[in-house]
C-alpha cells in the first residue's frame, strides 16, 4: 500500500470516525437481515430465523472491535487516548507534575545551555568548502608542539605533493593596519589584515565576488603592492562599488592596489579585513618563526598517513640540513582542533558535569514517577482485570512519562536559551569560535535535535523503570495490598532506595568537583602577580611605515607620547612597551660575561622608561631605565628576581655584564649589557604559573633588527597610570597619542583590570558553571532523599502507629526514620567519594594551589551533602514522631 | 449434516475473497456463501473473520465497495476487485499453486 494511501485511510478513519462506524452499523445489520430472509425462504418462522441468524452472526461487538483494529490508524488513536488520559492524570496532580516538569526543566535546560556552546565550539565543522581535509602543520619539540614555522620549513612542506594538494603560509594577522583612503586622511581606521601566499583563496574556498585574489608572480618578493579586501570593509570604504578595483589604499604609509573582494560569508580564522600577500623568498634561510602553514590533505589521505610521512620529511630536511641531533619533527592535526585549542577539553568537562545533573534529575523523575506508580496500583490492578495486557499499561506509563519530558524538554529549552545568554553576558568565557560576543552560540536545528533527544531518552528512561515494576506486579497481592496501607512492597523499596543512592553519589561527584575548582579561583585570585593592575589603561597602536623600522623612530614616539601623555590631568605615569606583564611571550638565550660555558634562557621585553612606575613592579636594587639610557649611551639591562636567584644565587648581580640573542642571526646581534638593577618578579607565564626568569631592556637601545620584527607582528601598547577611574581619560589620552603619532588611531583600549579579567575569564567561566551544576545537584539529591523519606513515612503510617501502641516513644520512632534515610545517604556519599577520586584526577589539569585529593573538597563536600540529607530527613521523621497510634489505628 | 469443514489457513482467507470477487460484485453475505459454495462446504466463513479481513483489503486498496440493493431489495454494501485486487489475485494465485504442489509432492513421497 503506498504511502499515500495509507496516510489517507489513516487521516480519513481519524476524521470520520462516526460515519464510518455508522456505516459499519448498517453493513452488520444488512448481513444479518439478508441472514434471516434466507432462512426464511427456508421455511423458518420470522422470530427463530432471525435468532439463528444472530447465533450465527456471532458477537457483534467482538466482530466490530476486530474491525475497528484493522482500520489504519488504530494505533495512533491509542497512542491519542493514552496521551489524553495521561495529561488528565497529570493535570490533576499539579504539584507532582510541576516537581516533575521543574526538575526535568532543570536538567534539560543545563545541558542546552552547555551543548549549544560545546556545539558552537568544538562539534560544529569550520564553515570551509573541504573542512574535514584542512590541517595545521606543527613542529614537535620535546616541549611540546608549536604553530610557529619558518620559511625552511615552510618550502619543505611545500614540496611535500603527494599528501598535501595545498600549503599556504598565513600571519596571526600582526599588529593590524591603519587604512586610510589617502596619505592626506586625517584620522585612519585600524583593521586586521593578515599576510598570506597566493594558494590561501584556494585552500579556503574563499569566495571571490569582486575582482581577483593574488597571482603568483605578485605573490613573490617585489611582486607589488596589491589587497585583497573584506566584503565588510568594501562597503565601508567604497559602499559596495565596482569600481573599488583599481583604486588604491593606503595601509599605513604605503599605498596598495585593490584587486578583490571576497564574498560576505567568508570568516577567517584569524579575522582579517585585508589580506596582503606574503611574497616569501623561497632561497631564504632565516630560521625566524613568524607565521602559520596549512595545508589541504589531498582526498583519500588519512591523518595518520600525512603524519607518517611527515615525520619521514623530518628526518630527511634535519639530514639535508646536517642536523643529526635535531629532535624536532614535523606533523599535522585538524584545523579545527589547533583553533579550538584547550578550550575543547574545559568544555567537554563540563558537558561531563551537565550530564550528570541530568542522571540526577532522571534518578530523581524515577523516584517520583515510582511513588506516583505505587499509589496507583490499584488502578492498574483494575485495569488487568478488565483485561488490560501488560504492554499496554506499560504503554499508558511511558506515553505519561513522554508527556512530562515533553513538557520538561519545552521548558528546558527556554531556560536554556536564557541561560547561555545570561553566562555569555557574565562572562565573555574566552573561548574560541563563538563570536562577537558569542553571536554564534545560537539555537538552531542541531541543538533543537539534541533537546529532543534528549527529552525523550530521558522520558523513556526515566518511564521504563518505574513502568516495568509496577506492571510485573503481582494482580491478587496489589488488589490486597492497596487496600491496606502496610509499607511498601520490598522490591519496589529497593529500586527506589538505589536510585536515591545513586542520586546522592552523583551530587556528592559535582559538589566535590565545584569545591576543587572554587578552591582553584581563591588561590588564583589570591596570588600576587607581582605588579598593580588597578588604575591603568592599555591602548595599542600599530605602527605602520617606514620611520618605524628602526628604532629611533619607535624611541622618539615613545618619548613625545609619554611626554605629552604626562601632562594631560589625572595621568600619574605612562610608558610604551609591546608586552604587557602577563603578556610576555617571547624568549632569547644570554650570556654571562665571564662564564664562557653557561648558557641561559630568559624572557625579554624591552620598554619606554617608566614601565615599572605604571605597574608599580617594585624595584628591589639598582635603578630603573630613563631617559639616559638611549642609543650611544652604555648598554644596560633590567633582571627579574628569577633570573637573579637563579644565575646570580650567590653573588650581587649589579654590574655583571650579559650578552643577549648571541647567534641569533647578524640582525639581533648586540654588545654586552650591563645589569643596572634587579626588579620584583611578575608572572609572566600566567597567574598559575610560577614567573619565569625576564630581562628588560631600553626600548631605545634596541637593534634596529629588534625594531622591525615587533612592529612588523605586534601592536605598540601604551599604558598609563592614572589618579582615578581610568575610564574617563581614554579620550583625551587618545587624543594625545594620536597627536604625538601624527595621526595613528588606538584601539583595543581596556583598563588592565580587564585584561586580567579576560586572562582568566574561561576558567572563572568554568567555575561558575560547576558552581552552578554543584548546587542544582545538591538540591536535586536533598528533594530526592526528602521525597522518599516522606513517602516512606506516609505509607509506614499502620505500622508507626503499632510500634507506638507496643510502646515504642517518639524519640525512638524519629531515630529510626532519620537511620533509615541517613542510611541511604551515607551509601551515596561512600559511594560518591570513590567517583570524586576519579573526576579530581579529570580535573587536575584546571587545578592551581589545590591537590586533587585536596582534603579541605573532600571534607566539606560529604559534610555539606550529609547535613543537607539530615535536614531532608529530619522533616520526615518530625512527622512520623507526631503520629497519633489511636487515629491510625482507628483509620483501618 | 454439513460435510466435514477445514479451519482456513493463514493467508487463505485473502485469496477465497479475492477469488468468489473475480466474476464481479458481491456483499458480504454473498461473499460468504459463494465461498462455501466453490470449495463445496469445505470452507464456512463467518463474519468474525470475513468483515476484519474485507476491511483489511479495502484499506490495502485491493478492493473497493458501494452501497447498492441486494435481490431481495436490501440496501447492501457491496465489494469488488480493484486493479491492484485483480494483481493481487494473480499473485496469490500463483503462489498458493506453488504451494499446493510442493505440498502435494511432499506429502506422496515415500
């Protein structure tokens, strides 16, 4: 039968359910009178021909029913009437189902709330044409892997054809660029362009709908000066015109051709507004790492095929090379996975965490629905009697628990919505891919699906169990037992003790999880960073032309912003550094004058005088760089405690001399400096992290080598110490700055209480979610165990009664109710505490300051969760206390 | 005395109905008795079983039915093949011939 059809039967038997039964009425009747009217053509007298006929017909209403379960459609109509019976029993029992739908909503709504961001971020592909074929290479170094590569490297992926149908090298989008649309433009806007080879369109499937991208001859070195822009940006600065092609723009002081346009939905990772092609010198041999490769695998090249063959490559470019001791390798991993970075694995934790609040509210939802199945026993019991098969009561139960789920996953989905907008509003999270602020994490078909399911998984999970105990039930026993009140049936008990131990223990899991982490945000808040970050702006500017390849012109800007910066109301102090203290990245090797064989490592940063005032860095011996230390004056260098505890342990470092960046190429190449003071430490590997060994240097007193590869990849950043609130000086110090820069914008400005903010925002994010699961956990497991103590006393009423009349006094009574529940209780916290073990072993990687077996979490925890169930019990057993042996017994 | 009557298989029934409708139109009672009629009592169909079953096939679309007047002026619903009953026919056919020969076969072999 086609579909058609049978969609048709089923919507017509639907509808015209009277007619087609009447219609029914009348063929029987026309049966049997047609019957009756042949036997009396046989001879039979009216009256018996027509009750043999009857006879012979058989029941009437049997052959009817037979009928009506042929019709298409029956099942549906069952399906109908359970769920209208089911919603009447749920509508008369509001509290149960508010419990029910609260509970579930709860639940539910949580893990919407998570599964769009984790969606967002991790699950979803990158919205590229081969997604699933783009990979990032990486160098692999003892020390883990890396992004950075250099054009050796680069030119040796290259030529790596028989895995790769594309490699493209592509910058972290640098400082950005100031565009203007002529030299004469008083006020330039800064954008984000990114340099990249000629195949990065293709490999992208970029969109072009204007003009062209690069060729390869403009791709290489002296190729011109060419962009390629943004569909967003074509609209601001040429409204959308086709005319754009042609037309030139300025990028900081130097003018560039348009000659694309790429399409609107094209989003790069980073995001860019102009791309720039790289014009890389193949025979180049400098080792200098400064941008990214990808590659696009070619179809049918697996992941551990391209990596096995580029670890071969390896081997054979360190041969080439002569590089017998390199223990550096070359390997490959998905795009998406280098841009999600650990995010991913924070989120997955705490998609883990969320499910276990939906096990809960699930164990819970059991819990309730048993008691409910329990009290209805005898409706059931009266149902098999009139002949109700197993499945079909089992049927009515489950279409019940759908109902309630439907209506938990309705609610949840609400919540859950208005929860992932309120978290991304506290808390902007850090996290890759989820947009501007977190426009990206959006309710669509694919969180939709994942609601549904789990709605109904949870319905029918939470359905089946208590469905099938009750259906198993003994007929005789339950008509007999639901007429007396005696306790319930042992195996019912049973179920309903093991899911609230089960409850318990997951509650116990999530509080000593939330506990680990909250320890973990006090001891992060609790270090000292070593400098003060109240009351100081950050403002970056990049540094476009050519008066800034050299460090004379960096130094003068430095000194007439810091000057003009001085004088405007309420700045205390300013400087001009590209590193921020929790920033500082970079790392060059040194040496001790006099010790010919050691080698050190270090972290360098080099600053405008000033830098340590702003930052309040306490300077612990010596002096601090100023206005002296310029080019031509004597060479000098500022140490961090670290580095001086560690190299000078024993002996003053003032006036030691160092030699920085020794072979690190003729362009780094420096004079010895002199140590000239020592200064507290700052962490600058991260506030978890203990600070790293630093040196400081003049911004003046810089190679010119030095000069050019910061402005060319990094912003300079201004900061400025003020009086008072720092919001209300970003205008007139951009003002300034833009004066002193000859017309440079800044951008990014933020207070630096913000960039500490920002720092930690992905683990405060975290915290506060566990926060959040601990304490619906903990509330779910305390209704739990209260819901069956109270339903445990309510049906043991007969029996307290009795042991009352024996002469049990009510002190006794309301020990033995609050050990029963306790009882429960601390199964679940034993039980909780071995799977808390293993979830701190999980989460170890997020702790700071705090063991995972930290005793201070796995003291409290029980301790909060025991005292919370004691509260829950102890309402119950209050009750049962008070219970009045004459009435109860009277009631039978 | 009726002669002795066979319980209808599985799947029989269909093609009886199938078959006593291949001439033409029929009501139910006639479908019965011309059933009883061209298996010689053998098969007695009784409504418990024909109604369901014609219900069944009609939904199936093999059959379609109206409301006409009996020979003795009886306002009846009336059944008759499709085109997908006629097919049908044909398959059933075929298939219980299949059968019976198998059977039959089976049954003598020594």
């Amino acid at each position: 039968m086609g579909f058609c059809s049978r969609a048709w039967s089923i919507l017509r038997n639907f509808f015209r359910k009277q007619q087609i039964e009447s219609q029914l009425d009348d063929e029987i009747r026309a049966y049997v009178d047609m019957m009756t009217d042949e036997r009396i053509a046989a001879g039979m007298s009216k009256s018996e021909a027509r009750r043999t006929s009857l006879a012979e017909f058989g029941g009437i209403t049997q052959v009817k029913q037979a009928v009506r379960d042929q019709r298409a459609g029956t099942k549906l109509e069952i399906l109908w009437q359970d769920a209208r019976f089911g919603w009447r029993q749920l509508w008369y029992s509001p509290a149960f189902t508010l419990a029910v739908v609260a509970t579930l909503a709860l639940g539910i709504g949580a893990n919407t709330a998570i599964f769009s961001i984790v969606d967002a971020v991790v699950l979803k592909p990158l919205a590229y044409p081969n997604a699933d074929r783009i990979v990032q290479l990486l160098l692999i170094s003892p020390h883990g892997s890396n992004t950075n590569t250099s054009i050796p490297e680069f030119h040796n992926w290259q030529q790596q054809t028989s895995i790769f149908q594309e490699v493209v090298a592509y910058d972290r989008t640098g400082p950005g660029f100031n565009i203007s649309e002529d030299l004469a433009g008083d006020r330039p806007e800064q954008v984000h362009g990114i340099h990249a080879t000629e195949g990065y369109f293709r490999l992208f499937g970029a969109p072009v709908i204007l003009g062209r991208t690069f060729t390869p001859k403009e791709d290489s070195p002296h190729g011109g000066k060419v962009v390629v822009l943004s569909y967003d940006l074509w609209q601001r600065k040429f409204g959308g015109s086709q005319k754009a092609i042609g037309k030139q723009l300025w990028l900081g002081k130097d003018p560039y051709t348009v000659i694309g346009v790429l399409g609107k939905k094209f989003a790069s990772d980073p995001e860019a507004e102009v791309w720039i092609p790289f014009q890389l010198e193949h025979a180049d041999t400098d080792e200098n790492p400064f941008f990214q490769v990808a590659g696009l695998l070619k179809p049918g090249i697996t992941l551990a095929q391209a990596n096995a063959h580029m670890k071969l490559a390896a081997t054979q470019f360190h041969r080439v090379r002569h590089e017998e001791d390199s223990r550096q390798s070359f390997a490959v991993e998905p795009l998406r996975d280098s841009i999600i970075g650990d995010a991913g694995r924070s989120l997955r934790i705490l998609w883990g965490a969320v499910s276990l609040v939906l096990l809960i509210s699930c164990a819970n939802v059991a819990n309730l629905l048993l008691v409910r199945a329990t009290a209805r026993r005898r409706e059931f019991a009266i149902r098999s009697a009139l002949g109700a098969g197993r499945w079909r009561i089992v049927r009515q139960l489950l279409t019940e628990s759908v109902i309630l789920s439907a209506a938990g996953g309705v609610s949840g989905l609400v919540l859950g919505f208005i929860g992932v907008r309120a978290l991304l509003a506290i808390s902007p999270a850090g996290l890759p891919r989820i947009g501007e602020n977190g426009t990206a994490v959006v309710i669509d078909w694919r969180v939709l699906g994942f609601t549904l399911a789990v709605s109904l998984v949870t319905g029918i999970l939470f359905g089946l169990f208590p469905a099938l105990s009750t259906s198993c039930s003994d007929l005789n026993s339950s008509l007999k037992e639901a007429g007396k009140r005696s306790g319930t049936g042992f195996r019912q008990s049973k179920t309903r003790s093991l899911l609230v131990i089960s409850e318990v223990s997951l509650a116990l899991v999530m509080l000593v999880g939330s506990a680990l982490l909250i320890r973990t945000s006090f001891a992060l808040s609790g270090v000292n960073p070593g400098f003060d970050s109240h009351n100081v702006l950050t403002l970056e500017m990049s540094l476009n032309g050519e008066r800034f390849q050299k460090t004379a012109g960096v130094a003068q800007l430095a000194r007439e912003g810091n000057q003009l910066l001085r004088a405007v109301a309420g700045v205390e102090s300013s400087a001009a550094a590209f590193w921020l203290p929790i920033q500082v990245i970079d790392g060059l090797p040194f040496q001790v004058i006099g010790r010919p064989l050691e080698h050190g490592g270090s972290r360098w940063m080099s600053t405008s005088p000033g830098y340590l005032s702003v930052f309040r860095i306490p300077l612990l011996r010596g002096r601090d760089v100023n206005d002296h230390d310029v080019a031509g004056s004597p060479l000098v260098v500022l140490i961090n405690q670290a580095l001086a505890n560690q190299y000078f342990p024993n002996e003053n470092p003032l006036g030691k001399q160092i030699i920085i960046g020794k072979n690190m190429g003729p362009e780094l190449a420096e004079d010895p400096r002199e140590i000239v003071g020592v200064v507290g430490d700052t962490h600058n590997n991260g506030l978890g992290r203990h600070p790293e060994p630093m040196v400081i240097v003049p911004l003046a007193q810089v190679t010119n080598g030095y000069t050019e590869s910061y402005t060319d990849f990094q912003p300079l950043i201004w900061v400025v110490r003020t009086r008072s609130d720092p919001h209300q000086l970003i205008a007139g110090v951009s003002e300034q700055l833009r004066i002193a820069s000859g017309g440079f914008p800044v951008v990014h400005v933020r207070t630096m209480d913000e960039v500490m903010g920002r720092s930690t925002s992905r683990e405060s994010f975290t915290t506060l979610l566990f926060a959040i699961f601990g304490a619906v956990a903990l509330f779910l497991a305390s209704i739990g165990i209260y819901g069956i103590m109270a339903y445990s006393v309510a049906q043991r009423t007969q029996e307290i009664g009795i042991r009352m009349a024996l002469g049990a006094d009510r002190g006794a009574i309301r020990k033995l109710v609050v050990w029963q529940g306790m009882r429960l209780a601390m199964a679940g916290v034993a039980l909780g505490i071995g799977m808390a073990f293993g979830l701190a072993h999980l989460i170890a990687g997020f702790l700071f300051g705090v063991h995972s077996w930290d005793p201070a979490a796995f003291v409290s925890a029980p301790l909060i969760l025991s005292s919370v169930a004691l509260l829950a019990v102890w309402l119950p057993a209050t009750r049962a206390s008070k219970v009045d042996p004459i009435e109860t017994l009277r009631a039978e | 005395m009726r002669p002795k009557q066979t319980n209808l298989l599985q799947g029989t029934l269909d093609l009886l109905v199938l078959k006593a409708l291949g001439p033409g139109e029929l009501h139910g009672l006639g479908i019965s008795r011309r059933i009883e009629q061209i298996t010689q009592g053998t098969f007695l169909v009784k409504p418990g079983s024909l109604f369901p079953a014609l219900h069944r096939m009609e939904e199936a679309g093999w059959l379609s039915s109206f409301w006409g007047e009996s020979e003795n002026s009886r306002r009846a619903k009336f059944y008759q093949l499709t085109k997908a009953g006629k097919g049908q026919l044909e398959v059933e056919k075929e298939q219980w011939m299949r059968i019976a020969v198998a059977m039959t076969k089976a049954l003598r072999a020594t």
